[in-house]
C-alpha cells in the first residue's frame, strides 16, 4: 500500500493481520533498514495475536525520497500521520485494540517525539504504550561530526 505524505513524497506501508488480535503494533524501523526487515517480529506477534503495521521511511526501503535522508523529524511525523490516518480510515487500525509504538533505533527517537503530538489526534486510536528498542537519544558521539570526518577523509 502506498499513502501520500503531507508534502506528496510517497510512503510505501503495509499491515499483517491477526486472527482474533487483541491489540496492535504501530512499528517505526531504524536509520538503514525498512519494513522487511521485521517479518520474523510480525510472525511472533501473530502468535501473540497482534496484528502489524508497518511502514518506510521515506528514503528507506520502498518509500519515495533520497536514500537515508530527511531533512527533519517534523517531516518524519508528517510521514506517519498520512500512515495512521490511512490506517484508521481503511478501518485497519480499531480503536477497540489497544495501540502500541514501537521504535527501533532512530525509529525510537522519532517514536519518541511524535507521543506528544499523536495524543492530541482526536481520530486516532488510544495509545496504550509506547515501546523502545536502542533508541537513538543521549548519543555520545554526533552522528552529523562522524559523517563530516568521513567525507572530509575522502
């Protein structure tokens, strides 16, 4: 399934379902990675009866844009409110399932951040909880300085 962001860049996203899902997974991936990255996660939360959906980030994976590049977490949220809201209005997303988010590295820090914001959508699901797999926050190294060093050896 394909969804149009807020500013048109194409978000690639996909859902696997549970027989008799008792609650749901909303998963945001790492920086490098993208949504087929987590089919042995969305074979053992089937068994746990939850139901997945997952999407790339844009530059990631299926999604439009340049390869591991957004220019800020602003345009990430926009990224995944076109996703919920595509959710919630093909009926995919019930709110009678309790919502959970979950982020993997960067995906973490952009979980992170967009709390704030998803709890004041009136449309959307409740959110149950909100989990957090090596989040990118607290760094001891700036990640933007390393990119500099490396580019700068070439």
């Amino acid at each position: 399934m394909i969804v149009r962001s807020a500013d048109g860049t194409l978000i690639y996203c996909e859902s696997f379902r549970a027989p008799k899902a008792r609650g749901a997974l909303l998963v945001v991936h790492g920086i490098g990675e993208h949504s087929g990255r987590y089919q042995e996660m969305v074979a053992q939360a089937k068994l746990l009866k939850l139901d997945v959906h997952l999407f790339d980030l844009r530059g990631h994976g299926r999604s439009q844009g340049t390869r591991g590049h957004f220019q800020s977490l602003d345009e990430l949220h926009q990224d995944i409110d076109a996703w919920i809201s595509h959710l919630v209005d093909s009926g995919s997303l019930s709110a009678d399932l309790p919502c959970f988010l979950l982020g993997h590295s960067l995906g973490g820090l952009i979980a992170l951040t967009y709390v704030p914001k998803y709890v004041r959508k009136p449309l959307y699901p409740e959110l149950a909880g909100i989990c957090l797999s090596a989040p990118a926050i607290g760094l001891r190294m700036n990640p933007k300085r390393i990119l500099e060093m490396k580019l700068a050896s070439r």
